[in-house]
C-alpha cells in the first residue's frame, strides 16, 4: 500500500496526423506519480514534453495520427472514458492544467476573481458567491491579497498573474496538476516565490504535480523524481537527489553540463547538433548522431534498462 | 555629412582602452496624461544613471522587470530621448545630434533582442532581412552587399551561407533565428552592441553556444557589449563587470566575481539568494526573499527605493535620504547607506 501511486501511465501514444505523415510527439511513455510527489519532466524544445500534458490531460486537436495507451489516476484508467465523461470527471476535476504562458492566457475582459471561481460554477455547478468564496481562499494559497478579487489581468504583473493562474488550477481541488514551463518568462526573484508558492502547496494541501520544463536549475526547487525526455520518449527517470548527483543517460550528463552554475567554477558546455524529427526518428537510439559515448550497438534502439530506483534506456547500462 | 560604413573588421583596434560611451546622469522619464491632455505625472524609468564603458569592454546589466533597464537600453540605442543628462559616444553629445547624426549613431549601435522569432519579419528572407540595413544606410552596391552578407553569415557561423539566405525564419531554429539576429546587429560594423536578454528563449544547450558566439565577436572586434539579462548565472561567464539596476537607479556595480563571491547591496544579495544552481536539495527548503514587489515608477518610495523591503534597512535614514554611491572596495561601488 505504501507503493500505491496516484498516476501510472503505460505505453502512451501520441501521434500527430500531418501531410508528410505522423509526427511521433509521444513515443511509448511510461511514467508515475505518487501522492504528494512531484516528478519534472525534462527536455528541450521538440522533445514533445507539452504533448506529453496534453495527453495526460486529454486537451487534442483534430489531426490525431494514433492515441492510445493507458492514464491509470488512482486506479481508475481514465483511458475508458468517454470525452464527455473525462470533461465532467477528470479534467478540471481531478487533474488541471496550468498551460505554457498562461499569465498572458488570462481573459482580459473578466475580472481576475471570476475567472478562478468560474471552473468551481462550470464543474461543480457551485453558485457564484460561493464560488468566489473559494477563490478568494486560494488566492490566500498563492499569496495574491484577497482585494485583487476585482482586479484585471492588465493591472497585475506577470508574476501575479502567474500566481492566478495556478490559484485557477487549485480552485476544484485536484489531486494533480500539470504545470507547464511555470515561470520560463518571469524575473528570478518571482520565479523563486512561485517555487516557494508550489512548495507550500504540495506540502499543504497535498497535491502532486508533474513540472513540464527546460529549466534544470529551476526544477530542482521541486523535485522529488526526474524524467527526462528527448525526441517523444522518457530516456532517464530517477529519484532527485540521485539525478542531481549523478546523471547516468550522456545526454542527462551533457544537459547537465550545459547549465551555467552561479556558484561553482566550471565553464559549461554546449551540445551541438539538433534533435531529431519526429516525423522519422531514427531506428536505432534517437540520441545516438550527437553522443559522445556511442558505440556499435546504438544502431538498434535501446530497451529501458532497471538500476535499482532509475532506469535509463541506453546500452551503456546493459 | 557622408554616411561611412565601414566593413566589419575595421574596427579601430588602436583605441582599446579609450572610452566609448558614456553615459552622464541620465534621467528618462515618460508623461503620464490623464483624459488624454491633463497633466498626471511621470513615469520615471531612469532617473539618474551614469557609468562608461570603453572600446572592447563588455557589462552586463542584471535587473527584474520594471527596474528600467529596457528604456535605459533604448535611450542608449537612440530610440527614446533623455529628458535629462547625455549620451556621449566617441566624444559626440547625442543632445546636440540632428536627424542624420542619430541615423549614424543608430548604425554604429547594434542590437540584439530577446525574441528572435519576434524580432525577425516572417515574410521576409533571411537575405532580405540581412540586407534591409544596409540598404537603409546607404550601401548601393549590390555586390556589395552580397559580400558584406557572406562575411557576416561566415562570422555567425552560418555556413554555407546560401543554404539559408534563401529561407524564412519560421524555416530556422531558434538558435538559427538568433544567430540571424546577431548576424543583422553586426552587419553595419557597430562598436557597440546591446544585447537585451539574447538567450532567455532558448534552450538550456543552447544559450551558451549564442553567448559564446557573442564573446567571440566582441574579441575579435574589439567590440563594446551590454548584455542585459536577469539570469545572474549567465553572466559570470559572458561579462567582465555587472550593474545593478533597481527602480530606475543603479544599485551596485562592480566586477563580476567579487560581486558574485560577496555582493554588497542588500537587493544584490537577493538576486543571488534566489538563483538556483541544478542542486536536489533545493527541494527541501524555502528561499528568504524580501516582501512585496518592485516599486511603482511613477510614485517611487522616498529616500532608498528598496527601504521598504530592506532587512537591512536602518530606521531614519534609507527612507529619508537618497543614498550616493560608496565605494568601500576599490573597484566596487553601491549605492547603501550600509556603507557610509
């Protein structure tokens, strides 16, 4: 029972139908999340980690290529359901979502108050004031004074309307929100008060999160697991504390290394080259053309190999 | 007056060490207008900075948004007007500038933005984008300019270069697209080059091959750069000093590693305190960050704008008198009471 987890997902698929063929976003991912845990899910541009949130959460467009796997939330596979019944159980219910930029996502013409107490009156069917009333409560959550009720989006800053945003994602009491490259756009003293925010949150109202970014040093204000992704597939995931000492995939090292340390003395490094498309990702290991470890059998792709609490997908660790 | 543009490598190496630009209590403030003619204001986004950088010299200037470095960078780059104070570059006073001189200023300052996909037209080629300034300066030669094009796509790195002129941006990656946008700042042979937050879009892997990029045409053309960025971690490796800038006004300036080893001013030690290097342990702590939030530029806090998040603050002094800057180390000034 100490092992129950709040998400299992297996094998999931995302393609993407386009004119030259399927765009392989999120290629055969498997992932969990326990309670009160928070995993970030690490990569770069085109890795696909934002259709990774959007397959969780179900948010797709028309052109889908393939969808299929399993989202298991608390034991139930989510994957059943129809779209109907995933709006009124699932998204916004149990799971939400706070998107990329999602402080300039806010609706300029509503008031910021109403627009966190309107998920509670759409999903929960909660009359206003009462709604209000718990916007107001997770406004104190956030740390946005509660006179801000009444306030547009254009008279806060970014990093107050980034902290209405995650208040809109808390209001329904979810078990799990997906942030999405949460303070990418903001100053380093807001980012660190957002983390400080998050922190407070998981602890206090126990909720998981799964942190979607690109930001390694920032991601290690919140993490508890580490899942790196690179060209639609988990290559490495890992406790924290052990991710951070040492990375074992070289592309998990090189990322590392190309971070540049406030206090520390290395020079970083950059990777050259570029990801490959996932359109037609290569056969063998999709990291292969810019490692500098590859050997011969890098030209078949690697399975995910187990090293006691981590598991890597690459030969090296046979 | 003559337009003379050199090529890029002309640069005169026999004034490194002379200064370049100086910039002389410079105050840049905004009118605020109430019902479209009344009077109700200023917002005050400079409001007293002075510094001189010289030939070859790069500084990095760190601060949140809000603290005024994008309108101090836009005055430096001769889109807005000082109300007060001056620009000097090359011993020329930019209040005394007519039209054609501030067109010459404007092509001897290159800049680099923070969106490369923002900053570059998607309906134009990279060829046409790479020309567009030359054209505008007075380069007629068609040949000319194509030559001008292979040399600087050669020193951006983006070779073979035919490969990519033909394209449009959204054709690129980002690191290509900023690559682009470098490629444009330089065409014009600038001396000075203002970088505002040339990397914050990008990838991790990728920021520092562009910073490393932007180092090695500052050494190999003797160029000036301000970089500004609100990344500290960045500039310890791409910048030999650092400002510091909060509502307006430099707070602390100094060199970057004994900045970085024992900052001086209190919003200096906040900044640092808040900056994550990749570190597990970071999950199971806090930060202390001061309270509350940059203060509003059009009603400033008297005396020391940051007293009212100071920890340090001492009572009946930083909210009554501006502080000066000391200089309690050689090298390193701040602006604080705390080092009378």
């Amino acid at each position: 029972m100490a092992d129950k987890k709040l998400l299992i997902i297996k094998d999931l698929v995302l393609y993407f139908r386009t004119e030259k063929g399927p765009v392989r976003a999120v290629d055969k991912v498997n992932f969990e999340l326990g309670f009160k845990e928070a995993v970030v899910v690490l990569g770069e541009s085109g890795c696909g980690k934002t259709s990774l949130a959007k397959a969780i959460l179900r948010l797709l467009p028309r052109n889908i290529d393939s969808y299929s796997g399993q989202i298991i939330l608390d034991g139930q596979d989510t994957m059943a359901l129809s779209d109907e019944e995933y709006r009124q159980q699932i998204r916004w219910v149990r799971m939400s979502l706070v998107p990329q930029a999602a402080m300039n996502s806010l609706n300029p013409v509503l008031r910021v108050g109403d627009q966190v107490a309107e998920p509670m009156m759409v999903h929960h069917g909660v009359r206003k004031e009462e709604a209000l009333q718990q916007a107001k409560k997770m406004f104190q959550h956030v740390g946005v004074p509660a006179d801000f009720l009444t306030r547009y989006a254009f008279e806060l800053s970014g990093g107050m309307r980034q902290r209405v945003a995650i208040a809109m994602s808390l209001v329904t009491a979810p078990s799990l929100i997906v942030l999405d490259e949460p303070t990418s756009a903001l100053d380093v003293l807001t980012q660190a008060n957002i983390f400080n925010v998050l922190k407070r949150i998981k602890k206090e109202l126990e909720i998981s999160f799964i942190l979607i970014t690109h930001d390694i040093a920032t991601s290690s204000e919140l993490a508890d697991r580490v899942a790196v992704m690179y060209a639609g597939q988990i290559i490495e995931s890992s406790d924290a504390m052990q991710f951070f000492n040492e990375p074992l995939h070289p592309y998990s090292q090189m990322l590392m290394n190309s971070v540049p340390r406030l206090r520390g003395d290395v020079e970083p490094i950059f990777i050259t080259g570029q990801p490959p498309s996932l359109l037609n990702p290569p056969t063998g290991c999709r990291f292969a053309d810019r490692c500098p470890k590859r050997f011969g059998k890098c030209d078949q792709e690697p399975p995910i190999f187990d090293k006691q609490d981590r598991s890597v997908k690459c030969w090296l660790y046979e | 007056m003559a337009l003379n543009v050199p090529l890029t490598n002309e640069a005169p190496a026999a004034q490194a060490g002379d200064t370049l630009l100086s910039v002389e209590d410079l105050h840049v403030w905004f009118e605020l207008k109430k019902f479209g003619f009344g009077h109700a204001g200023y917002v005050r986004a400079v409001d007293g900075v002075s510094f001189d950088l010289k030939y070859g010299e790069s500084t990095a200037v760190v601060g949140e948004s809000g603290c005024g470095k994008s309108s101090l960078m836009k005055t430096i780059l001769g889109i807005n007007i000082p109300t007060k104070g001056d620009i000097v570059f090359q011993g020329r006073h930019m209040s005394k500038m007519n039209r054609s001189d501030l067109k010459w200023y404007r092509s001897q300052v290159g800049y680099v933005q923070q969106d490369p996909y923002g900053a570059l037209a998607p309906f134009m080629t990279v060829e046409s984008i790479l020309e567009e300034p030359l054209i505008i300066n007075g380069v007629r030669s068609k040949s000319e300019r194509r030559e001008r094009i292979q040399k600087v796509m050669e020193e951006v790195k983006m070779t073979p270069a035919d490969d990519f002129l033909h394209k449009f941006p959204h054709m690129l990656s980002g690191g290509q697209q900023q690559r682009i946008v470098i490629a444009r700042a330089m065409i014009l042979g600038p001396k000075l080059l203002v970088a505002d937050e040339p990397v914050s879009m990008l990838d991790a892997s990728v920021r520092v091959e562009i910073l490393r990029l932007l180092r090695n045409l500052q050494e190999q053309h003797n160029l000036a750069v301000i970089y500004i960025t609100h990344d500290l971690s960045t500039v310890r490796y791409f910048s030999e000093r650092i400002f510091v800038m909060y509502a307006g006004k430099l707070v602390e300036r100094s060199r970057i590693e004994p900045l970085v080893r024992n900052p001086l001013h209190p919003y200096t030690q906040a900044l640092l305190e808040a900056t994550s290097d990749p570190d597990a342990n970071n999950a199971l702590i806090y930060r202390e960050l001061p309270p509350g939030e940059p203060p509003s530029l059009v009603n400033p806090p008297s005396g020391c704008r940051f007293h009212p998040r100071c920890s340090q603050a001492i009572q009946g002094l930083c909210e009554v008198e501006v502080p000066p800057e000391f200089e309690p180390a050689p090298e390193r000034m701040a602006a604080c009471w705390l080092y009378k």
